[in-house]
C-alpha cells in the first residue's frame, strides 16, 4: 500500500438515514355530538298531550254513559246481529271472489267475447250503488213474475213464481257477492300480470297442463300481491254489510239501530257496534298477517319473527337475565365460604 493513500478511497459514499421527522403531539379523537331533533321532540310531546285529553274526556265525559254501553255490549241480541254480520261477510266474499276468480281468468283470455262480457260486468258493477243492486235483487218478483226454462226466444217447458223465491238474506249475499265479484276479478287479474310470464312459458314447454300451471305456478306467486288488496275488500265487505239494514236484516248496525230507537241512548249503542267492527276488524288483521307471512315463504326464506315469537324471545331474555343475577349474588357467599 503506498503512503498518501487512504484505504477506502474511490469508494461510493455510505448511504446516511434520513432526519427523523418532528414528532408533533397525537391528535385527540373527534368528538361525536349527536343532532338535537328539537321539533320532533316537541311534536311528540304535542301528541301525546293530545291523546291524553282524548281519554280523558271518553273517561270523565258523562255523554258516552259508558254503563249502557257495557249493557248492550255482550246482550244476546247484539250477539245474534254479529252472528249475521259474520254470516254476510263470509258468503260474501266465498262466492264474490270464487265468481272474481272466473271473471278475471275471462278478462285474460285470447278470446274477445270472453274477455269483453267480462269487462262489461266489472263495468256495470262497479258503475253501480250497492244499495241499488240490493234494492233490485230484493224487488226481484216485482220485476219477474215468473222465471222459466226452455228453448231461448221460443216456449217455456217449465216455470215458476219469484215470489217467495228470493228472501231478504238471499237477496242480501246475492248482491254482496256479485258486487264483491268486479272488484275481486280485477285483484285477482292484477296478481296475475304479477307474475312473470316465463314462468308460464317454461311450464308449458314442460307439458304441465294449463289448470296446474295455474294451481301450482301461479296463483302462489299471485297471492303475494292479492292478499292486501283482498284483505282491505274484506274489511270493506264487512262494514259494509251494514247497509243491508235498508232490507230489514237483523245484522248488528241494524240491531243498534232498532234498540237506541227504543231507548234513545245513540251514542252508547253507536259505540257498542263500532268496538264490535273494530275487534273483528283486528281479528282479520291478525289472520290476513299469518296468511302473508305463509304465502312469502318462497320469496323471503328468513323472515321476521312474528309479535308472539319476540314476545317469546324478550320473555327468554328477561329469564336469562333474572338467572344470571341470581348466579352473581350467590357468588360472593360461595367464596366466603
């Protein structure tokens, strides 16, 4: 090695570590302030101060005279008009939607006669009162003496009277059930549109005949969508059987009519029928409930629990709850001992 060199000369400088940056203090958390729903607040309050001088004036306000109202509420005669009531409802609406049914199959066939009588009868009848409808049904033997049958536009084999042919309860479910019928069909014909036409496609490259195409395809996916148009006919059939009292029908509005007209105690006799509507109305609201629930099992594989199921869970939760408490007291002693 000669003198006045350096060992290490010519080589590429080491490679330094950059300054450490500045450290500078950590950075609080945000704090998180949830908003202020001042005027929800103040609504809900408003509200509630409401429907508490609402009870307060059905409790204290003498006029409702609530002691006649639980007279007449479970009395026989109210409970044979609800029987009526219920007798309408549901003759009503088994052969207003049986007959729906056939009308909206008419209103979706190729065939332009078919569909267009179909059309023409949802026209007329729900161009139509119902009180009218039920005045002509019970005025039947004074429009047609006599009904025959025989060879069309020709003699008559065979005829009889229509006098003592249709009563006032018959004439009553006639009439329901055909006004039922045009709102039914168009229900049951837009659960029809519902559903996608490929389905029907597939099936018949299938070979499934068209009545189980019906039965097994597509009135299950149908009732997703019928079922609340249906249940809220119902319910409008129900009260609406009320205005068969123009008939003389012994059904409850009629019935409280009768008696209120005897005693003079309206408003009581008034609420008795309408805690009578609004129980069997929540009836139906629980039924139509379950039977939605059922029919959605093939859309929704999981669905919500039902209000007795969480009734059942918070009962659960409450018992578990109640055990650990008890396991945490006795503790202590345990570990004294």
């Amino acid at each position: 090695m000669s003198a006045g060199v350096q060992p290490g000369a010519g080589a590429p400088p080491l490679a330094t570590a950059p300054p450490a940056p500045p450290t500078t203090a950590v950075e609080a958390d945000p704090v998180v302030v949830p908003a202020r729903h001042y005027w929800r607040w103040a609504t809900g309050i408003a509200v509630l101060v409401l429907l508490a001088q609402f009870a307060h004036g059905l409790v204290t306000n003498p006029a409702w005279e609530w002691d006649v109202f639980f007279r007449y509420l479970l009395a026989d005669s109210v409970l044979r008009a609800v029987w009526v009531t219920l007798q309408l409802t549901v003759y009503g609406t088994a052969l207003g939607f049986a007959l729906g049914l056939v009308i909206a199959l008419m209103r979706l066939s190729r065939s332009p006669l078919l569909s267009g009588v179909a059309w023409l009868y949802v026209w007329a009848f729900r161009s139509i009162p119902l009180i009218v409808q039920l005045l002509f049904w019970f005025n039947l033997a004074y429009l047609y003496e006599e009904l025959g049958i025989g060879i069309p536009f020709g003699p008559v084999v065979w005829s009889f009277g229509t006098m003592h042919l249709v009563g006032a309860m018959s004439a009553a479910v006639i009439g329901l059930a055909l006004h039922q019928a045009a709102y039914a069909a168009e229900i049951l014909r837009g659960g029809f549109l519902a559903v996608e036409p490929g389905q029907l496609e597939a099936a018949a490259a299938l070979g499934i005949p068209r009545l189980r195409q019906l039965r097994r395809i597509v009135l299950p996916q149908a009732m997703r969508s019928v079922l609340p148009n249906a249940a809220n006919e119902i319910v409008s059939l129900f009260k609406g059987t009320s205005i068969v009292s123009v008939m003389a029908i012994g059904e409850l509005f009629y019935q409280v009519q009768v008696i209120y007209g005897r005693n003079g105690r309206v408003v009581p006799l008034l609420m008795v029928a309408t805690a009578w509507y609004v129980v069997l109305t929540t009836l139906l609201s629980v039924v139509q409930y379950y039977v939605e629930r059922r029919f959605a099992r093939g859309a929704d594989r999981t669905p919500p629990p039902t209000p007795l199921q969480r009734a059942r869970a918070f009962a659960h939760t409450l018992t578990n709850l109640k055990q650990r408490g008890t396991l945490t007291s006795l503790k202590p002693h345990r570990e004294n001992r």
